[in-house]
C-alpha cells in the first residue's frame, strides 16, 4: 500500500515518519500527477487558507476531492480535517467537502493554548495521546458519521466508511492505533 501524503503545506513530514514506523511507503503529493497509484490519503495539518490556495495553484483542488471520495482511505488531521468538512466557519471558507461535518476553525485559541491530553473511550483507543494545535472544533456530524473520540462532549475523531478526520494531531505521538485504523478500515 502506497499513501500519498498532501505535502503543500504543514507538518507532512512528521505524517510520513508515522507511516514509515508502521513499515508503510509514502509519497509526497504536490500535483495531480502524485495522485496516481497512490492507495490512501493523509492531509496534514497546517493552515488550511494557505493549502487551499496552493490546492488551487497547482490545480489540485478537485483531482484531490475527487481521490478523497473514491473509497480509499484517508485522514484529514486538523487543518486537513477542515479541508475534508462540508461547512467551514470562523471564518466561513470553501473546503473539499468530502465528510458530513461542520468545524470551527481555531476553536480552542491561539497557538498559546495548544494543549496535549489523555482520551478515554470504551474502544480500542482509550489512553490516545492527543496533541491539539491551533485545533478545529467539529461542532456537528452527518447522520453517517460515527463519532470515535470525543474530548469534553466535542468529537475529535470521527469516521465515514474510509474517511476519518481527527482534529487534534495523532502523527505528533508514538501511538500509531489511530493511523493503522485508518489504513486497515
């Protein structure tokens, strides 16, 4: 399994140390072209105005919408996260919408406020290390969407079929549950 990491803008590297601890090959993608032969996607964190910008520059906005809704799997990461929602406010932006959510952008504050926290859940991921940066708050979910992790009744690792965003920053930690979910869904 090849995954294409969006390496636009933001924190791709530390996405492609992850995958390369997990034993999985990665490319970077910067065009369309990158696109090809790639089985899962991963959209980093970063800042989402600036990516899409840059998605369209390099026109790259659509074939990456269009790769993000043909089954593969792939996780948006905070500003990646925003890219994959449907409805972006704070302020209102256009995005991929690819998942049924709507997100805050910077909801928990400035960059001063990010924060590293513990969550609990029922599944297999009680005791993630969750590292927030910036962070999006996911303020509502489709039907569809299955709410993995939440943090103080907010989610912030949700899923449909293939498409899971978390709005914190799973690659920033040791802990590769959440990335091997993904590329196992």
């Amino acid at each position: 399994m090849t995954v294409g990491v969006l390496a636009i803008q933001g924190d791709y590297a530390a996405h492609q140390r992850a995958l390369s601890a997990l034993g999985r090959e990665s490319v970077r993608v910067k065009t369309p072209a990158h696109l090809e032969g790639v089985d899962a996607l991963i959209l980093p964190g970063g800042e989402s105005t600036t990516m899409l910008k840059l998605l369209e520059n390099e026109a790259l906005f659509e074939p990456l919408a269009a790769a993000c809704r043909s089954g593969m799997p792939v996780l948006g990461t905070c500003a990646g996260a925003i890219l994959l929602a449907k409805h972006v406010s704070n302020p209102e932006q256009s995005s991929l919408g690819v998942l049924d959510i709507s997100v805050e952008r910077n909801a928990y504050g400035r960059q001063l406020d990010s924060f590293v926290t513990t969550l609990s859940s029922d599944g297999s991921f009680d005791g993630v290390e969750a590292v927030f940066i910036r962070a999006p708050v996911i303020r509502s979910t489709g039907p569809d969407v299955e709410i993995v992790l939440e943090h103080e009744g907010d989610p912030v690792l949700v899923r449909c079929g293939p498409v899971w965003a978390a709005t914190f920053h799973p690659e920033m930690t040791s802990d590769t549950r959440i990335l091997s979910a993904v590329l196992t869904a």
